[in-house]
C-alpha cells in the first residue's frame, strides 16, 4: 500500500470543492478499513493530497450521519466528535505530526517522537504545537463550527487544510522541498463519543489507536 501526493502548479483555492480541477488531478484514497470496535455506522470517507513543493494540501469528503462538532477551541479532544486526521512521519527527525480535524473545523496537532502511552491522553515524549500551528494551518470546512446536539440525518460534508513546511521544520528540523521525498502516513475518520462512535482507517492498524506508526504506510511526494 502506498499513495503518491501529486505535485500542482497551482494552490488549491481554500473553498472545500471537492470537484475542482485542481483535486481532479489527485489520487483518490479510501478510509474504509473499519475497527471492530465501531457501530454499525461506517461513513464513506474519501481523501486526496496534494503538495507544491513548499506545502501539503489536503481534501476529505465524508458521507455521514450522527455529525457532532461540540469540542471547541484550538488544541480541543477532537476525536470525540467527528472528526477527520492526517498522521505523517517526515523523513528526518525522529517523531511523527498527528493533524486532528473536527468537521466544524477546530484543530488538535502535536509533534509525537515517543509514542508509549501514559496515562489516557499522554505519551512518554510529545508536544502540542504552539499558537503558531492555529495560525500557519488554513482550514475550510464545510459545516458550521459547532454542533450539538448532533446531526442524525445523512450528511456530506468536506474538510479542506493547507499544511506548510516551515510548520514543521520548527520541531523535526530541516525538510527542504517535499518534491522527491518519501515519508509515511495514515489518515483516519473517527467519532469517539458521536451516538454511533466508528474508527475507519486509510492503512490497517493493529489495534484500537491510530498511534501506530509501525501500520502508517509510504506516501511519495511527486518531483514532477
């Protein structure tokens, strides 16, 4: 399994259209693999990324019911609600990115490099991004900001984000330009305390957690 992030000539406008031209010249991935552990609800989830060189651009397209977006504020438990993410391990440095995003558009990102598990929500050696992450990660989503009580009808929604380099460089160290690097990722659909929690994923995990870089899988960042 593998996935190649094209590279564009031109940035996706920041509008969630699935169908531009632009996303039209993406790969498509499906996060279909369901954990056990979920309700009945499996949601068709769909991604594409793409890259300039200088960022990743990102698009997901849910098919839902049971949408739920109460988490608010920058760095809040995301995954509670419904929810969309992007893990990526870079080629240099030691840890791995995880980008958290509720359908309403609120953000959760850490730079994880030791991944043991303390306690319920930490790990041996993480940080959350700081402030600038709010600012440097541009977000289009297409449902309101905040949800509750949730949406139990069928629901499409999208989630659209702009990730720069620099971002990252700032906690794993230099990355230079994506075009010709290979890194390893997952990307996953959640919605732990929706009334139908479900946990899709776009690479087979081992168990239930999506902190598994061992299951993430290769994406190649076209150089032309």
């Amino acid at each position: 399994m593998h996935y190649t992030v094209r590279k564009t000539a031109s940035r996706p406008h920041l509008d969630g259209d699935w169908n531009a031209p632009v996303w039209q010249a993406a790969e498509t991935l499906a996060i279909a693999n369901v954990r056990p552990e979920s309700s009945d609800h499996h949601p068709k989830v769909e991604a594409r990324l793409l890259h300039d060189g200088t960022a990743i651009y990102g698009i997901y397209r849910v098919e839902d019911r049971y949408v739920r977006a109460a988490h608010q504020g920058y760095q809040a438990p995301v995954c509670r609600d419904s929810c969309v993410e992007f893990f990526c391990r870079p080629h240099v440095g030691f840890g791995y990115f995880n980008f958290e995003f509720s359908c309403g558009g609120t953000l959760l990102c850490s730079y994880i490099r030791d991944w043991t598990r303390i306690g319920e929500a930490g790990f041996a050696d993480y940080e959350m991004l700081g402030p600038e992450a709010q600012e440097a990660v541009e977000i289009c989503h297409s449902l309101p900001a905040e949800i509750d009580p949730e949406i139990a009808e069928p629901t499409v929604w999208t989630l659209q984000f702009a990730l720069p380099v620099s971002l990252l460089e700032t906690y794993c160290g230099s990355l230079g330009n994506l075009s010709g690097h290979t890194w390893t990722a997952n990307l996953y659909k959640c919605g732990d305390e929706t009334s139908h929690p479900h946990w899709l994923t776009w690479a087979p995990v081992d168990a239930l957690n999506f902190h598994l870089p061992n299951c993430f899988q290769p994406i190649h960042f076209q150089a032309e």
